[in-house]
C-alpha cells in the first residue's frame, strides 16, 4: 500500500487554465443562466468545486454516485446508481460533470438515465478524455485535456483505491 511510483503530468497551473477555459466556454453558451451541475461522486469533486467559481453565469448543484471500478483499474461494465440526485431535473439545463472518460460505460449509461428525466437539455463535461479507450460511442460537449497516452491517472479528485485525490497536480502512476 501507498508505495506506488508517481510522475507529475499536468500540473495544477495546466489544469487552472484548462478549467477556465471551459468556464468560458459554458457562460457563453448558457448566456440566460441557471445551469444546473451533476457532479459524478466522488471523483468530480475538486473540478466542479473550481468549475463552479470559474463560470460566468449562477449554476446549482447536485451529485450522483455510481458503481464502478472498485479498488481495480479496469472498467466491469455493469454501472448503478448508489445515489440519486435529490432534486429532480425535469425542464432544466443540466450538464453532467466528470473527472474522466475511459471506456465511456459510466457516462453513457448516466447519460441515457438522466435523459429519461426529461431535461430541457443534457451536456457532458469532462476534465480529462481518454477518446482512444472508447468501448461505447459517447462524446463529451465539453473538454478539458484530451489524454492520448493510456496512463492511470491520480491527484485533482482521482483516485487509486481511495487514495491521491488531495494532490493538486495530477499524477499517473509509473507501471
Ligand atoms: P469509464 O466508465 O470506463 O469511462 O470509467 C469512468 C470512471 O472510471 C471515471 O469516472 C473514474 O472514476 C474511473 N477512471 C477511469 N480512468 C481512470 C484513471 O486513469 N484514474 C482514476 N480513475 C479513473
Ligand atoms: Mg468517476
């Protein structure tokens, strides 16, 4: 435990500025206003928590909890709710917030959950995408850094098995 190898990837001024980036992007594209948050517990915590106080425009908050990985680092394929949203989203822009997009299970599968709920509209928002590891088809409207290397990454809200969410700079992990 705990004895892992880490290596800086991007730094936290990196993921700043890449965070508000995307702040732009969505207060230019939701210029009424009211944008609601489904952060992906727990990983998403620390961007949104930046993301929020990056945006132009007032956005709410709600969070969902989803099955997943457990402490391994490969996808099962089978996702749950363990923890719905308390509010419900009917008529209202909502956009999903994410720390990364791997195989595209997770996302996808919340995706056509929250679709059954009938916003006024749905987006996805991802601070990391691993494109090339698609195993379903699903895009993100919005980016943050585009991965091209197949690295584990850590630290800014990722984790490997509980651990490294607090580090500010993400990190992969050395094979
Ligand atoms: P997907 O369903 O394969 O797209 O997996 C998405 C979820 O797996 C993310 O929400 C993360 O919690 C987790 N995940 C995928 N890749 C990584 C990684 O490199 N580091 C930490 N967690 C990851
Ligand atoms: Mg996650």
């Amino acid at each position: 435990m705990g004895t892992e190898n880490l290596k800086i990837l991007y730094t936290k001024e990196v993921i700043h500025q890449r965070v508000a980036d995307l702040a732009d992007q969505i207060s230019r594209d939701y210029p009424s206003g009211s944008v609601l948050l489904v952060g992906v517990l727990k990983g998403a915590v620390v961007f949104l928590a930046d993301l929020i106080r990056a945006l132009k425009i007032p956005a709410t908050i709600d969070f969902v909890r989803l099955s997943s990985y457990g402490s391994s680092t490969t996808s099962s394929g089978k996702v749950e709710i363990i923890k719905d949203l308390e509010m419900p989203i009917a008529g209202k822009d909502v956009i999903i917030v994410e720390d990364i997009i791997d195989t595209g299970l997770t996302i996808k599968f919340l995706k056509e959950e929250l679709t059954k709920r009938q916003p006024r509209s749905l987006r996805i928002c991802t601070l990391l995408n691993k494109e090339f590891r698609r195993k379903v088809e699903i895009t993100a409207d919005y980016v943050g850094i585009t991965m091209d290397k197949d690295y584990f990454v850590v630290g800014y809200g990722l984790d490997f098995s509980e651990r490294y969410r607090y580090l500010s700079d993400i990190h992969y992990l050395e094979p």
